[in-house]
C-alpha cells in the first residue's frame, strides 16, 4: 500500500486529483489510501481520510510501502525516519498552493541527496511512481558539529550586526 498525504494545514488538489486519476487508471501497481487535508477534491480510486490523529497517521506510514506527498520538511523527516521511499510533488507558488516556493528549493535539495524523489509537475508523477517501486533512500545522517558550528555562526553574525546598527 502507498500512503498519499499532504499534510493538514493547505489543501493539494493538484496532488490528490493526479494520484488519484493514474489509480483509476491502474497504473500504480498497488492500493493508494489518501490522507486529503481540507481539499475540495474526493478521489474516486482510493480510500481516504481527510485529516487523521498522530497514531493512525504514523501506522499509515509504517504499513506504507512507500509514500507520495507534498515536499513539506515533516513529512520528509518521517519518510527518512521510518526509511520509507518518498515521491514529493512540491507545492508551487505559480498554482497559489504557498506563498513562496520553498518546498520546490527543499525537493531539489532532499533529491540531489539521495533521500527522495521529486515531479515538478503533476504529468511527471506517473514515471516517477514506477521508480519509487525499486527506489532506497539514503539514509540522512545528522552531522550535530557541523549544525552547531552554523548555528553559532549566525548567533555570531546577528550580534555583529545588531553591533554596527546599535552605533
């Protein structure tokens, strides 16, 4: 089974209408159960939920073969937590789905690292879906030295700056 989520703060239609038309298509190759947020879009192939507790939504993940979602930093964390392989399809400014296009920077930076799979539009799904059946993420590795060194840098640089503009 493949747990398609996009998270519960904005809805991703584009997402859930594009999953949902390659299952009624049979071109998944498995059961896709949704997880749809506040979305105006009811699939018509999949099961679905539109919001789940923390419990049944981290069961989902762990009885996932694999997931689709929006390239939000939550639901990466969890696919790389649970080692799951993971086809991101980033919310875009251009469709009025964010207000800036992080989750595009955030999708590329996660693939070029070998921790998912990225479609930057909704027709680039159905190829992608075929790699994410032999797809292994990378694990990610947390290097706490190096994310301590940036964190006091930017403490560094903040005061330096508050310094200059206080004189």
């Amino acid at each position: 089974m493949i747990f398609l989520t996009v998270g519960s703060t904005f809805p991703f239609d584009r997402l859930v209408r594009a999953v949902d038309d390659l299952a009624g298509m049979q071109r998944i190759g498995q059961d896709v159960v949704a997880q749809i947020g506040a979305g105006l879009y009811e699939p018509r192939h999949m099961k679905f939920d539109r919001f789940l507790a923390k419990p049944q939504y981290e069961k989902r993940v762990q009885e996932a073969t694999a997931l689709i979602a929006h390239a939000g930093a939550g639901t990466i964390e969890l696919a790389l937590a649970y080692r799951k392989p993971l086809l991101v399809l980033p919310r875009a400014r251009r469709f009025h789905e964010v207000v800036n296009d992080h989750q595009l920077a955030t999708a590329r930076k996660f693939e070029q690292l070998g921790h998912l799979l990225a479609a930057y539009d909704s027709e680039d799904i159905a190829s992608k879906v075929v790699e994410l059946a032999t797809f292994v993420p990378r694990p990610r590795t947390a290097d706490r030295e190096r994310m301590a060194r940036r964190i006091a840098d930017f403490i560094d640089q903040t005061q330096a700056e508050r310094k200059r503009s206080d004189r």
